[in-house]
C-alpha cells in the first residue's frame, strides 16, 4: 500500500492551521508600495523582505531569483523569536489593496494548507522535492506532500545515460548529474525540470563534488580506458554558474573522491592506483603537492573541526588525516580491513566508519586522531546518514536501517546502542552509485530511503516503530534519493529565508501563517516586467480547458480537444505556443506520455492518444514559453473503461 507522509515540520504546522484558522482573529491587510512590509501582533513583529538575488536597485522582476525573510522579534525586548515554523505563499492579487479582509486571507491560507489541487498558489514556499536518480536513465521528482492523498509525479528528466552522481548547486536552482557510460556531465535546470546544458568532461566522468562556496563543480575521470584521448586521469573542473569547462588536472591514476577546505582555499584529490592525494590550489587550479600514502586511497572525507582531511584505504585498513593547511600528514590510524564509508556526524569531531564484511562501525574522534568506539551490526553496513541527532545506517543484506544515538557517539570505549527501523520489504543491496541512496530529511530527525527492489522511497520519522509513509517510484528503480528543501528555515535568529524564482508580473499577496502566537497577515508586494523578455499577460494564469469529457476504452486510439483560457485577445487563428506539450499519466504513475499539442484551424488544440489500460488518466499542459504562467492543476482528469466483452 502506497501512503501519502508530511514531514513533522509542516504537519505540525497544518493540524495547527487547520485547527486555529476557523475561530482565530487576525491581522488586516498591510499596503505597501515595496516588498519590505511588517505587521505586529500580540507582542510580536513579523517584517517581510523580499531581496532580488541580482538586481542592483532592489526591483523584484518576474523569473529572477530572489530572497523571501520574514524577521520574527519580540516587541517588548526586541530580541528575535526562535524556534518557529511559519509557512508562507505568494498568490496573485485578485482583488484591490484593502477588498482582502481577514476572513478571506484566513480562508486562502486554509485551501492552501489542504493541499487541494484547485486551490494553488503561484509560489509556495513551504514546499521540498524528492528526487530519485532511475535506473533507465532518468530523475523522478516527486510532490511528496501533494493532497493528503498520495505523491505527484511533477516532472521525469531523460537523462543521456544511467546518472551515478549527483549534487545540488548552492541555490538549489541547478542540478548536476554525471552519466559515466555516456561521458556526459548534465545540468538540469530546477525551475522548469529540463536539461539545460550538457557538458562531455571525460570519457567516464566519477564521482562529483561541488566547493563549499559554489563556484567550481569538479568531476572526477579515472583512466580513460575507452577514449585515449579524453586526457590523463584527473579531475575536470566545471564553472558551476556558465558551466563549461574551466581546466582539466591530471592527479594520478585510478579512481578519484573529493574533499575541500571549508573555505574553498584548498581542493585534495585521491588517486587509488598510484596511491596518492593531490593538493590543488583552488585559486589558481594547479596541484601544489602530492602526498603519497604507502597505499590505495578510496575515501575522503574533511573535518572542519580538526581542519583535516582523511584518505580512507580500503586494502589496509587504515586512515591517513593530512592538515589542511601545511598539506602534511600529521598521523596514521589503525581501523579495520574493508572500510566502506567514513562520515562526519555535525559538529565535525566524530567520524562514523562502517566496514560491511566484518558487520562493524567505527568512531573516529578527529580531535585526537584514533578509534574511539565500535560497534557490531548485522547484514553488513554501509552507508551513513545524519540528521541532528541520529546516524542512521543502511545495510546490504536487510531492509533494516540501523540507528545510533548522537548523543552516544565519542564515549570513549563506551559500547553504541543500536536501535533499528525497517525501510520496505526486500533488503537493500549494494548501491549501485556513487550518489546516496538514504538522506536526512529536511530539518527533522527523520531520514528518506531508497529501497531499489521494492521500487519505492519511504520515510522514517526518529520514535515511530516504523516508516511513516511511502511512496512507489512509479515501476522504476531507485539508484539515489536528493532533496530539494524549498522551505522556510531559519538561518539566523528569528530569520526565516527561502529562496524562489519569482513568478510573473503582477501585484501578489505575500500570505503569512504563525500557529503560536497566531498570525495570519497577508502582506502586499509588486513584481515587475522582465524590461528583456517579451511580457507576459496581466491576466489569471493561462489555462488548458477541455472541451468535452469523452467516454473513452482501453486499447483505442483517443483524440481530445482542449483550448487556452487566460490568453489576452482571443482570435479564431490557432494559439497553442509551439512548445505546448500534453501529458496523460496513469494513477498512481505507472505509465506516462507525453507529445507535443497539435493546434487546429478554428483555434482549438488536440491531444491524441492510445490508453493503455483502464484506470484513472490525468492529463497535465507544459510548455517552457508559458512558463509560470501556465496552470499546473490537472486539466482533465478521466477514468477509461475496459472494453466491452
């Protein structure tokens, strides 16, 4: 059984709203003429500020990125408020400054806390995605929190080959992916979920990495056993903001990982053949030492605290902590023979290993460079997670994810408790890429798992005595799970800040919730016309509406007729944009097609198609030209019969 799940965060947050919205009082409406706007209430001030990300003079334009904060302080003591969890939407404006009473705005946020498919806002900013990296070539992104009722495939990226890497540029606007078996580093654009740019870094392009300060994604390219020509083992380095290619540093031999400074100063390279790490200046992108380590190093990883990194060997068991400022080895650890993964938990002074042939996790204390715990677990761990408080540990031979408690972690020669969750029905396996395939979940003490021959994703939340909820991966395998967190979080004390693109020209209400102390504020704010791309319509989001709702049969081919609302100055000549796509999907996701819409002479728009199966068919519009403009409700939803015997 597929079940819907909520994080703790913005479940908190929805039971409360719901249950406060219908009898609570709240703040009227503010005008402004600039996003910076604030309101009080019951000793508490609540001032918005919406940053554009690039423009000079502060002017909000549609499609750019900017910076929504809500700073939250005490009225009496000005000190900020801490530990809160507004939720927060922008809605185009339907009715001029002052129509919008309290009564309205409580309602609006209501329908947007239900999740109802005909009650969205333009931007939501309580929103994260989850991503899987497929094992045909393609990314899911998945609305896990869509309708209480179950997950929305939003989008299916084709990658050029099976993706094994992956991370998340530093706005989260960007998605990097390498495909080695097709030599392809992709760049998928977040905002639109398509493939902007394809860059060819090597013949096998490995692990990838992006530096802590965003401005260089490097990628690792063992020998080029298939292309002599792509260049010597190495790295490449990728502008992350262009991105093209910037260098290509030959390191040494054999696989590569990737570990930096915490400032960016410093990018350490290993190379498991020759057995040796590369030290490369980042500003200048030439190697400035190479160390070598009596040995095949296969693992990096780099504590702050300590401000080193450590190469993990595999073969002999041991760990190499090398300073990241002087580039000299400053001690050479003991652990054990087979270690898969070393990790450092938050805070930097504790390493966990894990060592799956021998059923073990290690603690390494990086402030004093040796082993201080072990621990014996079954079905051989593998793979390391965090959230604040938890290791979670995935394990080859179960279903089982291990969990240790941080706050048992460092206890010198103490033994770890070792608590456990199951995370599906088939056990997990090998990973089958260098991406995770288990990720904490945004801001709680929960993580996600990938289970790849379950073909599912569930979610465990810390205290519950099994996951919350799943949901399939839509007939495809899981290689890795990626969140896009969305959301609001506080950044500094009693800040709270997301980043969104902006969506198109209007006057939008900034809707504003606080379960305690209650507030429901809906702000005013005016985004401006791209003064560089051709405007778009001032008018209610474009629509595709059909036109009738036919009886249709599986297995026949099916012609609907659908036409655009929203569109300023109607005529009978066709108007369906020439990048105007119709998508049917099969609930709960099990089969999907999408082509191009086919515009006809008396202004209309068809979609053909042959169902499959019988079931429930949703059919959604796209198109890059449209953009946010277009509605991403469904515009039909259908159930298909069976033929008649």
């Amino acid at each position: 059984m597929v079940r819907p799940w909520v994080p703790d965060r913005l479940r908190w947050v929805i039971q409360t709203a719901l249950l406060a919205l219908a009898g609570s009082a709240v703040t009227g409406l503010v005008a402004a003429d600039s996003a910076d706007v604030s309101t009080e209430r019951d000793g508490v001030a609540v001032a918005l500020t919406i940053e554009p990300a690039s423009s000079s003079d502060g002017t909000l334009i549609e499609h750019a990125t900017a910076r929504v904060r809500f700073s939250i302080t005490d009225t009496t003591s000005g000190k900020p408020v801490t530990g809160l969890h507004p939720a927060a939407w922008l809605s185009r404006r339907t009715q001029h400054p002052g129509q919008i009473g309290p009564r309205t705005t409580a309602e609006k946020i209501q329908e947007l806390l239900g999740g109802s498919i005909f009650s969205r806002a333009d931007v939501d900013l309580n929103t994260f995605r989850v991503l899987t990296l497929n094992d045909d070539a393609t990314i899911s992104v998945v609305d896990p929190l869509f309708g209480f009722g179950g997950t929305k495939l939003l989008a299916l990226v084709a990658l050029p080959g099976v993706g094994s890497d992956w991370v998340l540029g530093p706005d989260g606007r960007q998605l990097y992916v390498t495909s080695p078996e097709a030599g392809k580093l992709s760049v998928a654009d977040t905002s639109t979920w398509s493939v902007s740019a394809t860059v060819s870094p090597c013949a096998h392009p490995g692990r990838l990495a992006l530096q802590p300060d965003g401005h260089y994604l490097w990628v690792g390219c063992a020998d080029a056993k298939a292309d002599p020509e792509a260049g010597a083992s190495g790295v490449v380095v990728v502008n992350a903001e262009q991105p093209n290619v910037s260098t290509r540093i030959a390191t040494g031999r054999g696989e590569h990982d990737l570990a930096f400074a915490h400032d960016s100063r410093w990018a350490f390279v290993s190379n498991a053949t020759d057995g040796t790490l590369s030290v490369i200046d980042v500003h200048t992108l030439t190697p400035r030492a190479t160390l070598k380590l009596d040995g095949h190093p296969t693992r990096l990883a780099y504590s702050a605290l300590s401000d080193s990194v450590y190469a993990v060997d595999a073969v002999s068991g041991t760990l190499t902590a090398v300073d990241a400022r002087s580039h000299e080895i400053v001690a050479r650890i003991d652990a054990e023979v087979g270690i898969a993964q070393l990790r450092f938990a938050p805070g930097d002074r504790y390493g966990v290993m894990t060592v799956p042939g021998k059923n073990l996790v290690l603690i390494l204390d990086a402030v004093v460079n040796r082993i201080v715990q072990r621990a014996h677990i079954d079905d051989r761990p593998e793979q390391i997670a965090f959230s604040g408080d938890m290791a979670f540990v995935r394990r080859q031979g179960t279903a089982s994810v291990g969990m240790i408690p941080l706050k048992e972690v460092g206890r010198d020669g103490q033994p770890l408790p070792v608590a456990e969750f199951t995370g599906g029905d088939s056990p997990f396996g090998r990973r089958s890429a260098l991406a995770d395939s288990m990720i904490a979940a945004p801001g709680e003490s929960a993580v996600i798992v990938a289970n790849p021959k379950d073909k599912a994703v569930y979610f465990y939340m810390q205290g519950m005595a099994a996951p919350m909820g799943t949901f399939g991966n839509y007939d495809r395998e899981p290689r890795a799970v990626l969140v896009l967190d969305r959301s609001l979080r506080e950044v500094a004390p009693g800040a709270y800040e997301t980043s969104t693109v902006l969506p198109p020209a209007d006057d939008y209400d900034v809707l504003f919730f606080l379960s305690a102390p209650r507030i429901v504020h809906a702000f005013q704010t005016r985004i401006a016309a791209d003064p560089v791309r051709p405007a778009t319509p001032h008018n209610a989001s474009v629509q595709l509406v059909a036109l009738t709702r036919p009886q249709l049969v599986a297995g026949q081919p099916a012609q609907l007729r659908f036409r655009l609302s929203g569109i300023a100055a109607q005529t009978t000549a066709p108007v369906a944009p020439a990048d105007l796509f119709v998508r049917a999907i099969l609930a709960p996701g099990t089969w999907h097609q999408q082509k191009a819409a086919k515009p006809l002479d008396d202004g209309t728009i068809a979609f053909e198609f042959t169902p499959p199966r019988a079931g429930l068919y949703y059919f959604h519009a796209t198109s890059a030209s449209l953009d946010q403009t277009l509605s991403s409700a469904p515009c039909l939803v259908l159930h298909i019969t069976e033929p008649t015997q």
